[in-house]
C-alpha cells in the first residue's frame, strides 16, 4: 500500500512496507471502536513524511469523507485554524499534543465537531481535563503504535465519569491485534513488572525494505501464536 520511511531511535531512515490488508485492517477496525464513520471532514495537520496523518488521510477516503489539508505555513498559524476550523465544521482532527496544545489557548482551544484523535507522544490529564471542562461534545481517543504495525494498535476512549490526573494510558488493542509485556528472555512478566511491549496481528508491516537483517531482528518468530500470527514486532518500548 505505501513504504514510509522512519528513523525511529537509530537516527538511520529505514523503509516500513505496509500492505493493503493492514490499512484496510487498521481502518475498519478503528470504525468499531470510535465513530469515525459518523465524521464527514477530516482536518491533516501534520506532515506526510510519517504515518500520524494516515488515520485521517485513509480514513476520509475509505469512508467517504473529505479531507482538509493545511500547508507547513498554515499549521502553525492559530488563528487561521481556528477560523478555518469554524468556517468548515471539522468532524475529525488526529494530532500531536504539544502541536494541539500550541494552537489552544485557555480561552479558546482547538477542538473538532465528533473526533480528537491524540497521537505521536504522551498524553497528558490536564489536557483531556480542559478539553472536558470547554464543554465540548468530541470524543477525545489516546492513539499509539509504531509505523511498523500500520499507525496505531492501542487506544483509549477517554471516559466521561473518570478523573485524569496523570499521563492518559495507551489503552487496550483492537483490530485483530495482541499485546504482550515480555522480558528479556521473551518471557511474560508479571503484573507490574516493567518489561518490553511487542504486538502481533494484522497490521505488521511486511517488514524493512532491502534490509533482511532488521527485518528478522524487529520482527521475531511469536513463541504464543494463538490466531495464526507467527511474528511479532519487538517495538523497544517499555
């Protein structure tokens, strides 16, 4: 479907092939859990040269949205978004939070009509605490997943009746996904015991493209394999 280049924590760009059942995975499996479908207009403010804007590029075009782009200038023009966003009633918004929280103020923040989509780095509670406070009607989601597993396979819908006082959790996985807290030995850890996160399912990516040694070093033989999924990716995160 696309090859996206990342550099990740190596400094070294190195190509993700992704397929098209993974996107179409990634998608139809994101429908299920926020309604996305209901979204008509789609605003892209990040750069294409990662996968954060993918969840609003593929989802607007394989739903039957409409998709608003906005140039390097415009994205970091406040007051042009802010008007933009009004003028056009936008449904979904996918963005960084330091890039959301550089655009909102105490008197007026960024929000969409239905969909806030966070992604890219921590979430922080003070954020979703203002955002809830506005009275806003938009479903804020906590979204994460590197590029080599097609945009994101964890989320969590932030709920109306709990207290967010901490960094937002990553939440569960969804579309056809498992998750697994290994340590070094790829053994489960036990509840509370820090270890590696690594996921298998549909969206792994095809692996690295011309590098067959990254390949076989990220995506690893999967020693569980409970639904037919014989790798999984090593994110190196803890």
């Amino acid at each position: 479907a696309y090859l996206m280049y990342t550099s990740g924590s190596t400094g070294k760009p190195k190509g993700v092939m992704i397929e098209h059942r993974s996107l179409v995975d990634y998608v139809y499996g994101l429908k299920k859990k926020v309604p996305i479908e209901q979204c008509q207009s789609f605003a892209l403010v990040s750069t294409l040269a990662t996968d954060l804007g993918n969840t609003v590029i593929y989802s607007s075009l394989l739903l039957g949205g409409a998709l608003h782009l906005f140039s390097k200038e415009a994205v970091s023009n406040a007051e042009l978004v802010h008007t933009y966003f009004k003028e056009h009633a936008i449904d979904c918004l996918k963005i960084v939070p330091s890039h959301w929280k550089a655009l909102s103020t105490d008197e007026r923040l960024l929000l969409p009509v239905k969909l806030l989509v966070f992604g890219g780095e921590a979430l922080e509670g003070g954020v979703v605490e203002d955002i809830r406070s506005s009275g806003s009607g938009c479903q804020v989601v906590n979204h994460y997943g590197p590029t080599e597993t097609t945009i994101g396979k964890l989320l969590h819908v932030v709920k109306e009746d709990r207290t967010y006082t901490n960094t937002i959790p990553i939440g569960k996985p969804f579309s056809n996904t498992r998750v697994y807290v290994l340590s070094a030995d790829v053994q489960l850890c036990p509840v509370g015991v820090p270890g590696q996160l690594y996921i298998e399912g549909d969206g792994l990516a095809r692996g690295y493209v011309n590098n067959r040694e990254l390949t076989d070093a990220k995506f690893i033989s999967n020693p569980f394999n409970v639904d037919g999924h014989s790798l999984m990716y090593r994110t190196g995160d803890l």
